[in-house]
C-alpha cells in the first residue's frame, strides 16, 4: 500500500525550488573541487570544462529531471518516493534499495564534506581575526599543513560546520532549509560577483579565461574527459537522494523540464564564474595552479596577502565558500531526517539532531585520518579518501545509473509524460537520452573509476 504522505510540506514557489536545488547544487564542489580538477588537467584544461559542461547538459540535466520527477511523485523521502513510484507502475519494491543508498549515501558524503567545509571556517576565521598573511607559496603550505595536522581544531570546525547544518535542517522545510537558501544564496551571488569583478581588478582576467577554455586538441587525455563527466554528477548533487527529497516538495503545477534547464546553467555558470576569479588572482600573481586538492588554502593566501584590500577579499571569499557549502550540506542532510520524521513520527528537531550526531561522529574520524591514524588504510586510502572515493566514484554514477534505468525503461510512458509536460519534440529528446545517453555515459565513468584509471596512469 501506498504509504501516507498527504501533510507534507510544499515549497512556497517555483523560484524557492529552484533556489534550494541550486544551493544543493553550488557548493565545494564548484569552488574547491571544480578549480583542483582544472588545474590538474593542466594542458588540457579547456577540454575537462567543456566535457564538464557538455555532460551538465547531456547527463546532468536529463538527470537531475528524473531524480525531481521521482521525488514529486513519489510524494515522500527518497525511501518512500521509490517504494510509491515502483508500486504505482508496478514494478518490483526492491527499487527503493535505490532510496536507501540514497539516503546512507548523502550522510557519507555529509561525514567528510563537513570536515572541509571546516577547513573554510577555520580560514574564514583566521581572516576574520588577525588575516591570513604568508609571505611564500612554502609558508602557504606550512599554514595548510599546520591545520591538517592538528586534529582539535579540524574537529571544532567540523563541530562548528555539523551545527549550522543541522539547525537548519531541524528548522523544517520552509521555515528552515528555504529560508537559509533565501538568505545566503543571494548574499552568495553578489558576493561572487564583487569577487570576480575584484579579482579580474586585482588579477589576470584574461589569462585565466585563456587557461580555462584553451582547448588544445592535441592534449586531450582519456582521464580529462572523464574527469569531466565525474564532476558535472558531483556538482549537480545528483543519485544521493538530495535533489529527489528537495522534488518531492515540490508543488504539481511547477514545469519539472524549464525549472532544471534554470538550476543545471545557473549551477555551472557559478561555478565558472568562482573559477575565472580564483585562476585570475592565481595568475596575477604569478603562481601555478596545481596545487591538488589545497588549491584554493594554499595558492589564494599568497594572492591574499600582496593584492589591495586582500583581507576584506578573503574574508568575503570564505564567506562565500561557506554560504556555498552550508547550502549544500543541509541538502545532504535532509534525506534520512525526512525518512525519520516520516517513517516513525519522530520530530524534526529531534531527528535532525539524532541523524547529526552519528555522522558528526564519523566526521571526527575523518578528522583523524588527515594525522593521528594517517598510516591506517583501507584499499591504500585514509578515511577520507575511502569515503569521498566510494560515495562519489561509486555509490553516485551507480545510482545515477539506475535513476537512468528506472525512469527511462521501467515506470512507464504514462507516469513520465504526466510529471513531465514538455512538448512533443523536447520530450523525445530528453526521454531518448535518458534511456541511451545517459547510461551509456554512466557505465564509461564508472568502468573508467573502477577499472580503467590505474590503468591508464
Ligand atoms: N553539489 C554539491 C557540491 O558541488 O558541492 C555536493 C553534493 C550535495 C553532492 C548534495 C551530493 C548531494 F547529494
């Protein structure tokens, strides 16, 4: 039987949808993943944007509409919204095992990208308080290191982080994750502009747009492409239950195809756009963007220190990354609170915080692989690692794959043509990609993660 779900809450708008789906969307991975990614493809760093942008279309988009179609019909978490859908167009209920990895998934990712979400309040405090100055790219990564290895204050900011997620997501739907979106989105894109506008002032604008769409066509390596794909599916939150508990909010009126086309190019044309600033400063003085994943701690303090106004800049730019990533991780969250409250009745506040707690937990772990347990590995990875690489490299194109599968071959023309109300032509388009395209893509990625990359190096 269906399970009941008729007091659920609905977003006030279509806008307050799009912008809770877009601030899901924005986050590290735009700013700290997007710009290490770049930079290390170096020499073909034009053909992972592209790629990248191609597969937001060609991937994410058709996507990210079967993941909202669920969810809206499903009319519950992501668990239920499976359970509902499958039941309704008769398919096996052994479907929702995909609203389970969705919902566990999330709050893996939750555990470690609070950890470096941490790492931006901590640099957002430094700034705050005594500003961040180094006078040489070795000082940069002294500073870096000094944080990494120190696990009391990786775990107080990643406490820190936990309580702002968790606040707002035991505030309820509207009253506290459409709220927080209301505020700090907004706040987040005038921010971001001022950044670009003072970086491209401040730094190199047009090296950077040259280093970001140079596409040398005779350095395209097979990773890069893939690269490309992995991160159009981490950057549009997609297959770990986010968008499709955010869908199932969503009122019947709102058009599911015209709403994604608004979050999927608002999504990327942000993350460009932190990407033109972060390079620009990157070049206007002097220094190489490869730096890995502490690109953005160890290369921008430099800029920081020696351009006009850097401190004001930095403390704008982390409060950027944490409104950024804040908006992200309280979609990370919501999932299993969802399940909770609906499932068992239990309040919101109390399940916010009950489901905080144990990922805040591993959170702490994750603190300590950087240093005290880095020589414990699993498969050759810190903890760290192990999660980041099993939830995005695994767990994300797997169920991204199945969403493919389940909406494209199994629910059934009827259901999909209902949820979905484009026009003939675009409805094809969309309808045949998501059964070919997508899982054809799909399978290259995860072939690639799993098999191909130590292969290939
Ligand atoms: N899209 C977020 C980012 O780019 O930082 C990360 C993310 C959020 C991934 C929510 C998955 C998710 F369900």
């Amino acid at each position: 039987m269906s399970q009941a779900t008729s007091s659920r809450s609905t977003w006030s708008s279509r806008w307050a949808f799009i912008l809770v789906t877009i601030g899901s969307a924005v986050g590290l991975g735009n700013i700290w993943k997007f710009s290490y990614l770049a930079g290390a493809s170096e020499g073909s760093v034009g053909v992972f944007v592209v790629v990248y942008l191609v597969c937001v279309a060609l991937i994410g988009l058709p996507l990210l509409m079967a993941e909202i179609l669920i969810g809206r019909r499903g009319r519950g978490n992501p668990v239920v919204a499976m359970l509902n859908t499958a039941e309704e167009s008769g398919n096996s209920s052994w479907w929702a095992l995909l609203g389970w990895v969705g919902i566990f998934g999330a709050l893996m990712i939750l555990s470690f990208y609070s950890v470096v979400s941490g790492w931006m309040v901590d640099y957002f405090w430094q700034s705050l308080v005594e500003g961040v100055y180094v006078n040489t790219a070795e000082e940069a990564k002294a500073a870096y290191d000094a944080m990494i290895s120190d696990p009391l204050r990786l775990g107080l900011w990643h406490t820190v982080f936990m309580i702002l997620t968790a606040g707002v997501v035991a505030r309820g739907v509207v009253g506290g994750i459409e709220a927080a979106n209301k505020i700090m989105l907004p706040l987040l894109f005038l921010i971001l502009v001022l950044l670009t506008i003072w970086g491209a002032v401040a730094g190199d604008m047009p090296k950077a747009l040259g280093f970001m769409f140079n596409l040398k066509t005779e350095a395209i390596k097979p990773g890069v492409v893939i690269d490309g794909m992995g991160h159009a599916f981490f950057s549009l939150s997609l297959g770990m239950g986010a968008i499709m508990a955010y869908g199932s909010y969503l009122d019947k009126k709102t058009n599911i195809g015209h709403t994604c086309v608004w979050i999927a190019a608002a999504g990327s044309f942000i993350g460009l756009l932190s990407g033109a600033a972060i390079f620009s400063l990157t070049f206007g003085y002097g220094l190489t963007p490869a730096a890995g994943p502490g690109l953005i701690l160890q290369t921008l303090p430099l800029a920081f220190t020696y351009m006009p106004g850097g401190r004001l800049f930095a403390i704008f730019f982390f409060l950027f990354v944490i409104f950024a990533a804040w908006t992200s991780s309280i979609s990370l969250l919501e999932p299993f609170v969802s399940w909770l409250t609906e499932r068992y009745g239990i309040r919101r506040a109390r399940a916010a915080w009950g489901t905080a707690l144990p990922v805040w937990l591993l959170g702490l772990a994750v603190c300590l692989s950087f240093n005290k347990w880095s020589e414990f590995k699993i498969f050759g990875r810190i903890l760290f690692e192990l999660l980041d690489h099993l939830a995005t490299r695994v767990m994300m194109p797997l169920s991204g794959l199945a969403i493919a599968i389940y909406v494209g071959w199994r629910l059934g023309k009827v259901i999909v043509v209902d949820e979905i109300r484009l026009k003939q032509r675009a409805f094809t388009l969309w309808f045949n990609v998501l059964r070919f395209i997508v899982p054809v893509g799909i399978t290259l990625i995860f072939l690639y993660e799993l098999v191909l990359r130590d292969w290939l190096k």
